[in-house]
C-alpha cells in the first residue's frame, strides 16, 4: 500500500470571485473538508498549502509549516487565510479556484500534542472535530457546519413546522384555555 504524500480539496467557480470574504468562506469549506480527510486516513499534517488560480489561469501556491502536525480544520483554516492574505493578490483580484491541501503527514498517533509536565489534556478543537465527525457520518454531510457556510438565501430543510392544535386560526386552542399539562390535564395552579 503507497502512503498518502498529501489530502486536500479544491473548488472551481462557476464564476470568477472577486470578493475575499466569499473566497474565505471557500477555504472554511475546503480546510473543514481536508481536515476530515486526515482524520478519516488517520493522519495529521506538517505543512498546509493554498492554491490559487486567477482568471487568467496563472495559478500560484503558497505553504506554510506548521510547529506541530495537526488535523483540525480550524488551524488548517487559520493558516490558510494567512497565506490568502500574504499572497500578494490585490483585493479584488478574481480568482477561478481555490484549493486547500495538507501536506507532510504522519499518523495521527504520532501527532500528539507535548503537555507540559503535570498538565491536563485539554479540551480541544480536535475533540469537537471528531464529535461532529460523528454527527456527519450518521447524519450527513449537512447534517453540522459553521455557521458562515449557512447559505441562507437558498430554501432548505429547515426546522419542522410546528402544529396547529386544532386547526383553529392563530394557534389552536380557545383563548380562555390554559395549555394542557400532563396526560392532558390543565396543569395545578
């Protein structure tokens, strides 16, 4: 079996992007989805790497080492955003693609972070990732997601409509009515 030598994910526009806030919420979905890639493989990364590719197809790349190896999208993303931002790219330079890739990996057992002599593992970021890797893999992939990758202009699942009692117009029951307690009795008071 042949290592992986990196994982990652990228994005080709539909359009070209101008606007950074969209390409950033772009490297949130790509970072999240290559962070769940190395946790999957059971690996954690040493280097993270962002490609970019401009409107007239001139791609460029930029990588940053990290201190120690990781998996977390949140550091994944973190970092590439620095590197985003310490592209040189003006500020509204379009852009086709987008790709986040995690690169110099090492098994995640082998990724542990170094406590400090006599300190608690803390509760962590990786922790949660796992937890809603959890949730994902039951659920779906929409099932969990930040909360800037929420599209809110497209109509989706959303939450269940809430019943109307009887039928009776604006809420269902007769206005001089207290609401049911248990076993459908008016509750003691």
């Amino acid at each position: 079996m042949v290592a992986e030598k990196s994982i990652g994910a990228e994005e080709t526009f539909a359009e070209d992007i101008d606007d950074p806030e969209v390409i950033r919420r772009e490297l949130l979905r790509l970072s999240g989805r290559t962070a769940r890639g190395l946790r999957s493989g059971g690996y954690a990364a040493r280097t993270v790497v962002v490609k970019l590719r401009m409107a007239d197809f001139t791609t460029i790349t930029r990588s940053r080492t990290l201190p120690e190896p990781t998996d977390v999208a949140n550091q994944i993303y973190a970092t590439a955003c620095a590197l985003y931002a310490g592209s040189g790219l003006g500020a509204r330079t379009r852009l086709r693609l987008v790709g986040v890739r995690a690169a110099g990996l090492v098994p995640a057992a082998a990724a542990a972070t170094q406590l400090e002599l006599g300190e608690e593992k803390p509760q962590s970021w990786r922790d949660a990732e796992r937890a809603l890797d959890r949730i994902t893999s039951r659920f779906g992939s929409g099932a969990v997601r930040p909360a800037a990758l929420v599209d809110t202009d497209r109509p989706g699942p959303g939450p269940a409509p809430r019943p109307s009692g009887t039928g009776r117009p604006g809420g269902g029951r007769d206005p001089g009515t207290a609401p049911a307690g248990r076993g459908g009795r008016p509750p003691a008071g």
